[in-house]
C-alpha cells in the first residue's frame, strides 16, 4: 500500500506543541499513515500522540528530529510525490485529481515558521487551500478529505481499546475486548 506521510516543518517547541499535535492526529484521523516531525523531537508531542494511539488505534508511523530538507531528497530520490500546503500554491480544486491519480507514496509538506523556498522548489505541487491565510491544521484536514473523497470518515482503526457509538445526544463509549 502506498505510503501518505505528512511532514511538519519548522515546529518551535515553546510555542507549537498543540498545534502540531493536532497536525498529527488530523494525520492519523483523515487516513494518512505517517506523521514525520521534523529538525526536532519533542517528547510531549511524541507522548500526546502515543496516547491516542494506544486508546483509539492506528498505526500511524511516527519519527522526529529528522533532517526535513533531506528527508524530501531522500523521498523524491525513492520515486514519492510531494505537496507542499501553502496558501500561495495552485488552487486544491484544479489539481486534486491528478494527485489522487497517481500511486506513488505522498509526503505532504506543511509548515509553522515561514517555510524556505527550498520546500517551494522540490514540491512537485505547491497546493493552496484557498488563496487565505489560515492553519496548517484546517489545511491539511481539507486537502485530505478531498483526497480521499469523504471516506475516510469512515475509517476504523485496529486495536482501538475505544470506539464511539453514535448518539444523538450525550457520550456513548465503547470498551473493546482489547481494554
Ligand atoms: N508564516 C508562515 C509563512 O509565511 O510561510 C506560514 C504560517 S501558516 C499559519 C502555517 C502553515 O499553514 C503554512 O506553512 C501552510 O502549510 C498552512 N496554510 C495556511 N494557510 C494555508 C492555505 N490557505 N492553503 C494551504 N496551506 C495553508
């Protein structure tokens, strides 16, 4: 199966760490299957994630600390395709279908602090949610969900020890076998 790894750039451990949570688990929750922080290793973002992941399932891959410039050399030189989420790229709407297109493994780029031209060079698409700033949260949760269409909604997690029953009203929490 190909691979759908996001990369965080330029996360700033005093300032990003629920943001870049977040990252993560839009990552694990709209169907990617890696989330790679790079430059940096923060325990507490690495521990937040482990814990979704021990209680809800999943396997995403997670690494940190890795260089992110050579991470996508190395990635390209493998044959994957990288987007990079900027506001400045092409609209979603008129690229998102040669992207779901193609099989090869994906690293989708999104940033914190101002993101190098470098990313904007190697990117083989520079994709813009909307020509507005916003975050790279809401970014990536709509580029995936156009990706894959709204069905990974629908996704359902191996050895969730919790799944959630749908309720109208209030919470219904169901314990696995796994608990
Ligand atoms: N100040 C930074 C810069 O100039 O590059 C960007 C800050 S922005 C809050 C953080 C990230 O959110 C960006 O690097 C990009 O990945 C994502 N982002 C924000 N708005 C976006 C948009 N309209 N389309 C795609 N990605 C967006």
């Amino acid at each position: 199966m190909r691979k759908i790894y996001v990369l965080r750039y330029g996360h700033r451990p005093e300032r990003d760490k629920r943001v870049t949570t977040h990252v993560a688990l839009v990552a694990r929750a709209f169907g990617a299957s890696g989330f790679i922080l790079g430059d940096v290793v923060d325990e507490s973002v690495y521990k937040s994630i482990v814990k979704v992941l021990e209680l809800w399932g999943g396997d995403l891959h997670v690494e940190m600390g890795v260089n992110s410039e050579e991470y996508c050399v190395s990635w390209k030189r493998n044959n994957g395709v990288i987007v990079h989420l900027t506001m400045y790229g092409l609209h979603v709407d008129d690229i998102i279908e040669e992207i779901r297109s193609t099989s090869r493994d994906l690293l989708i780029v999104v940033g914190a602090k101002k993101v190098p031209g470098f990313f904007y060079e190697i990117a083989d698409y520079n994709v813009a949610i909307g020509h507005q700033p916003h975050s790279e949260i809401a970014a990536l949760a709509v580029f995936l969900d156009r990706l894959f269409m709204g069905r990974e909604l629908y996704l359902k997690f191996p050895n969730a020890k919790l799944e959630i029953t749908p309720s109208p009203r209030g919470k219904l929490i169901k314990r696995t076998r796994e608990h």
